[in-house]
C-alpha cells in the first residue's frame, strides 16, 4: 500500500507546488473503503478518455468516480462507457479540479489533449492524487522532468499510457531482444504511416454552447476560438500538440528504446515537411527522424498521409542485431535468423487491461509501474528533440547524461513553453 502523504506534510508541499495557484482545496488521501474498489477521475473522455473508462470498468478492482469533460457532449459519451451493472453511476464534472478535491478519489486518469499532462499530472500529485496519464507523456520536455519531481516529491504513481509496456507478448520480444536472441543489437527501426486528410483553413468562430473554451485551454496562453481545432486537430499545432511524433511516434520510439535499452541521444537529425495538403497544420506530414546514441542509433519514418508501411504494418518498430531481427507491429512479434528467414510468429491481444491493472497493483502495492513517469519522459523526450530539431531546421547536440540541449541556445529555447496566467506549473 503506498503510504500516504501525512495531511501537515502534504499539505506544506503542496503548497510549495504550484497547484495552489489553481485553487485546488487540498485534503489528505483516502483510506480505501468497504469494496476496496480503486476509485478514478477520468479527465477527457471524447476519444480515448472513454476508451480508458470502459477498460477501466472492465477491472474488478477499479470504478470510475467521475467524468469529466469540457465539452458536455462527451461527458454523456464518457457516462455510457462507465455503465456496468455492478458499478455506481459516476459523478460529472467540467472542472478536474473537483476531481482533485474529493478525498474520496485515488487517481487521475489524463485524456485530455497534450498540453494538459504535465500541468494536470503535477497538480494531481500535489494533491495527493496517483496518476495514469496519456502518452506523449507531456507537452515539451521541461514538464516531462517536473513530473517526475512531482511523482517522486509526493510519493505517488505516475503511469503513461505506453500499454505496450505491459503486453506480455512484448515483453517477450524487448526480453529477446535484450538478451541476445539476435546477436548484438546496433540499430532500431521505428514507424507509422496512415491516411489523415486535410484539416482545411479554419476560421474565427463563437465558441460552441457545448464548449468551455477557457478550461479547454486552461495552461495553454489563451487564442481566440477557431473552427477546425477541437476536438483532434489540436495534435498538428504546436501550442496544444506534438505532431505525429507525439502521437503516434511515442509507442514506437519507447519500444526501440527500451530494447536497445538507450536512455538519452547525442546527436538528433529530423527532415520533412507538411507536403500534401495547403493547410493549417503546423506539423510535419512526413517526417524522417535520426537519434544517434553514440554507440547505437534509433530512426523513425512519420507518414500521416500516405499509408504504405513496413514489414506489412503501418505501424512497428524492427531490431536490426547481427545474428536475426526481430520485428514487432505491436501486438505480435517475429524472428528472422543469421540467415534472415522467418523463425517463428508470437502473437497477443492488443488489449490494455494488462496495462491498466498494472496501474491498480502499482497503487495498492507501491510499486514503480511498468511505464513509470521516467521512462515516460525519456521516450517522450525523443519526440520533443526530433520536433525541436524540424522546427530549428538543424542537427540538434543533447548531453547523454540528461538529455538538456547543447550549443544551440535557439533549440533550447523550445524546451519549455509559455503558460497562462496562474497555470505555470512547479515542484
Ligand atoms: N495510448 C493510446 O493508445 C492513445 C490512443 C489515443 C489517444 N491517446 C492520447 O489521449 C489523449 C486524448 O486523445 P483523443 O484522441 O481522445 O483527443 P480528443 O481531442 O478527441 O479528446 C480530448 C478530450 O479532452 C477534453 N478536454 C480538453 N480540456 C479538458 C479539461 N480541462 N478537462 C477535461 N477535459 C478536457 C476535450 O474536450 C476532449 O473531449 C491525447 O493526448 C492522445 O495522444 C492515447
């Protein structure tokens, strides 16, 4: 059992912590009650928020205590998913920061979009809440080290939504590959190809009746409301997203990092462009991304609008050793020999009740999970310096013991962002 905050300590901390300035009424955490049941706030249930609710619910141990959502159309999406005959209805909310202040709740579970997780995260840790929080772990790279402060200060679980941590038949894969099943292991191949279309030129528009615009933006400097942001598009401007690096990147890039077992790149190359559509979007539509470790190497080939993928996925990460590869699509694996012929298929569910049961044990247990906020950042931190070193338009140098840029005082810049007033986050 994770031992709690004492209500004096927790509440001088989290003081200290910036959450103060989001008027969050602090209270000491619960003592688990009578059903012993794990109780959640989910916060951003349009798309994957409610995935996250019914996976949620389906555990016997988890209910989900509230919904929340700044557009109240999803929150009726996010209420039918939590429906479950032996589960309470949950409570609604617009606001997380009820979330936060209900001494009845044991965690925050972050699906709103990118520029909400560190800031969401940090303020759930202070008070007093364990979080499983949505990949990319974070919004720029700064966030990225205060949450793993905010985990380690307040003595609470921090989970990013990499589930593929968790898939047994992955696990596997990393453990052959780390082990020495194909030989020494120099270089990891990551990828993602997919059809997105336009998302046109948007237009200043009144904010929707259905909307809480303010809230949606909360840590982000506030824009006036356009018509093509909300919900989803957000992920191809930089001031709410990460591009597809972030979004779909993050997976592939956390499981070549973990089987080359690499913490922090030397050198980041990252070429490409918005090349098919005359847009709004500010991120690349492809992109091509080198990491160089100093003695291995991760590449990643982003193409949001042209499908045509590798080793017969548009999704993957391929282990290139001396003896055989190994290639992975994410939920099965397959071996090649010396020779490079097929040596056999694994297979598994894509489920990610392994990941979130993880989470649970970790809470009740103490434990660090699977996808920590650590490796969390790490692997997050890739997708910010490939984007960093698009954005400048050069080679980017990194220290390999910390990951901080180097010599290019342009590209450090982007480590962090500006905030709004009242939501700068710290530890
Ligand atoms: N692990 C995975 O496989 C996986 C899959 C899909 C998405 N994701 C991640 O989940 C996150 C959400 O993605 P999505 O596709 O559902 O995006 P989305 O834009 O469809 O939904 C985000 C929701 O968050 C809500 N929101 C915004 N601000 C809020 C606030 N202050 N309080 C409460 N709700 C708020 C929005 O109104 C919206 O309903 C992203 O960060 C994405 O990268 C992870």
């Amino acid at each position: 059992m994770q031992t709690p905050v004492p209500r004096r300590t927790f509440l001088r901390q989290a003081t200290l912590a910036s959450a103060a300035c989001a008027g969050i009424q602090f209270l000491a955490p619960r003592v688990f009650g009578a059903n012993n049941r794990l109780r959640l706030g989910v916060m951003g249930v349009n798309g994957r928020g409610s995935d996250l609710v019914g996976g949620f619910t389906r555990l016997a141990d988890a209910e989900i205590a509230y919904v929340c959502d700044v557009d109240e159309r999803a929150i009726a999406k996010g209420v039918k998913a939590a429906g479950g005959a032996d589960r309470p209805a949950p409570k609604t909310t617009r606001d997380f920061r009820h979330i936060l202040e209900d001494r009845d709740v044991d965690a925050l579970v972050v699906a709103a979009p990118d520029h909400w997780h560190g800031p969401a995260t940090i303020l759930a840790c202070a008070a007093g809440k364990h979080v499983y929080v949505e990949k990319p772990a974070c919004h720029n790279p700064h966030e990225g080290e205060l949450m793993i402060a905010a985990a380690r200060k307040f003595n609470r679980v921090v989970q990013v939504g990499t589930q593929r941590r968790s898939a047994p038949q992955i696990v596997e894969a990393i453990e052959k590959v780390r082990g020495g099943t194909i030989g020494r292991v120099l270089f990891a191949r990551a990828w993602y190809t997919a059809t997105r279309g336009s998302i046109g030129h948007g237009k200043p528009a009144p904010v929707p009746a259905w909307l809480d615009w303010e809230l949606w933006q909360g840590p982000a400097p506030e824009r006036p409301f356009r018509d093509n942001v909300v919900h989803y598009n957000w992920h191809w401007f930089w001031h709410w997203g990460t591009g597809e690096l972030g979004n779909n990147g993050i997976h592939a890039l956390d499981l070549c990092r973990w089987g080359l077992g690499v913490q922090f790149p030397r050198r980041i190359t990252s070429g490409g462009g918005r090349y098919y559509f005359d847009d709004d979007q500010e991120t690349p539509d492809t992109n091509v991304v080198t990491f160089d470790f100093g003695d291995k190497a991760i590449s990643w080939e982003g193409r949001s609008c042209q499908r045509h993928g590798f080793e017969d996925s548009s999704f993957g990460a391929a282990f290139y050793g001396d003896q055989g590869t190994l290639v992975t699509d994410g939920s099965k694996y397959t071996l090649f020999d010396a020779q490079d012929k097929p040596a056999g298929t694994i297979t598994g569910s894509g489920s990610d009740a392994p990941h979130l049961q993880n989470f649970l044990d970790c809470v009740r247990s103490g434990a660090r999970p699977n996808a920590d906020i650590e490796h969390g950042h790490k692997s997050t931190l890739l997708c910010h310096l490939g984007n960093i070193a698009w954005r400048v338009g050069r080679t980017v140098n990194c220290d390999p013991q910390t990951g901080h840029i180097v010599g290019d005082k342009g590209a450090a810049k982007l480590w962090q962002r500006e905030y709004r007033k009242g939501w700068k986050p710290s530890v």
